[in-house]
C-alpha cells in the first residue's frame, strides 16, 4: 500500500539490502472549476473559458552543498535527459488537463552519480506574468512515486495549501543519506517567474 504523506514528512525510498532503482516519478494537476463563485478578473477569465495554464515540471540535481555545478544539471522541457542519462523527463503536457500523470520523470537511483546529492521537483507556470497566472489557479497538484519493475506505487503526496499568488511550487526531493535514498514532501511556493528564476537559488 502507498503512503500518503503530509507536508514536511520524509520516507525513505531504499533501505540496506533493497533491490529498488529505477523509479517513476509523476506530477499532477488541473486547472481550478471553471464554474467560480467570486468575481473580479479570475472569475471573467473562466467565464470566457480562455483560461489556458501551462504548467512545466523539471528536476535541479545538486551537489552536497545543495548547488547546480552544471547546467546539464537541469532536466526540464528543453533538456529532457541528464547527461549521465539517469534523469529522463518524458514530455511536456501543455494544459494539464485530464486524470492520472501529466509529467513524467524516469529516475534511476543506482545510476545517479556521486557527486550528485539530491534531485529536486520543481514545478512553474510557463509565461506566468504576461498570462497573470499563478497557481491559485491549479488545484489537485501531487507528486507520486511507482517502483517501475513492479508497478507498484510507493508514495504520494498531495499538495492542499493555497498557493495563490506563487508562480512556481518546489515539489519534493529526493536525497541521499548514508548511502541510502529518502523522499521529503516540501510543498513549498515562491514567486520566482521562470524557471532560470529558480535555479539561479541553487548557484
């Protein structure tokens, strides 16, 4: 059975002795009703139907001292597989629309080099402040982990704050302790723009 985690909680993904590697990570979310009770501009952007959210999922993979020593560290749309080939993202979904994973990142745990210490999940609104989004607009946003031999889920954890008014939402992570790997839910928004805005955290 997966464990549903709470903001903050960490789990870990490997103990001494598992055979676990190669791991599914998936990212969901949708669009908010498109029948809103208040008013004010959101609720004439739904009422017009031309709401249209692009949300980007991509992964920052660092060093111990939580940096990006490479730009090939950064798996996302333009860059979708790591150079040491044990990142992978499958694709950009442009709306978001529709049940189950709307991006998906291949991990290979034991293939991650050892100079890399944790990968981070981020997710951001593509061209949010031209398009005034932000994801107050999102709702139903998770992350999710499946042992990919087995199809088994492993984890997921379900993001419910109000992150009105935050243009990008870091996710999760996966780290490395002891030689083991854990998952920490974090959840956390900001008010970076673009996802260079971001990275440039990591430097």
């Amino acid at each position: 059975m997966a464990i549903n985690l709470t903001k903050g909680q960490k789990v870990d993904l490997t103990k001494k002795g598992d055979s676990l590697d190669r791991i599914h990570v998936g990212l969901g979310w949708d669009p908010v009703s498109t029948k809103p009770s208040g008013g004010g501009f959101f609720k004439k952007l739904l009422s017009s139907g031309s709401v249209d959210i692009d949300c980007d999922a991509s992964v920052i993979m660092l060093d111990a001292n939580d940096k990006i020593s490479s730009k090939k560290n950064l798996i996302y749309f333009g860059n979708l597989k790591s150079a040491c080939q044990s990142v992978q993202h499958m694709g950009d979904n442009l709306t978001g629309e529709g049940d189950g994973d709307d991006e998906v990142i291949n991990v290979s745990l034991r293939s991650i080099p050892s100079d890399v210490h944790k990968l981070v999940f981020v997710v951001n609104i593509y061209d949010c402040v031209s398009r005034r989004q932000h994801f107050g607009m999102i709702q139903n946003a998770f992350i999710r982990i499946v042992d990919h031999q087995s199809k088994k889920e492993l984890l997921k954890y379900q993001l419910t704050e109000d992150h009105a008014d935050k243009t990008a939402l870091i996710v999760g992570e996966i780290y490395r302790r002891d030689g083991e790997w854990k998952f920490n839910a974090v959840g956390a928004g900001t008010n970076d723009s673009n996802l260079q805005s971001i990275v440039k955290n990591y430097k």
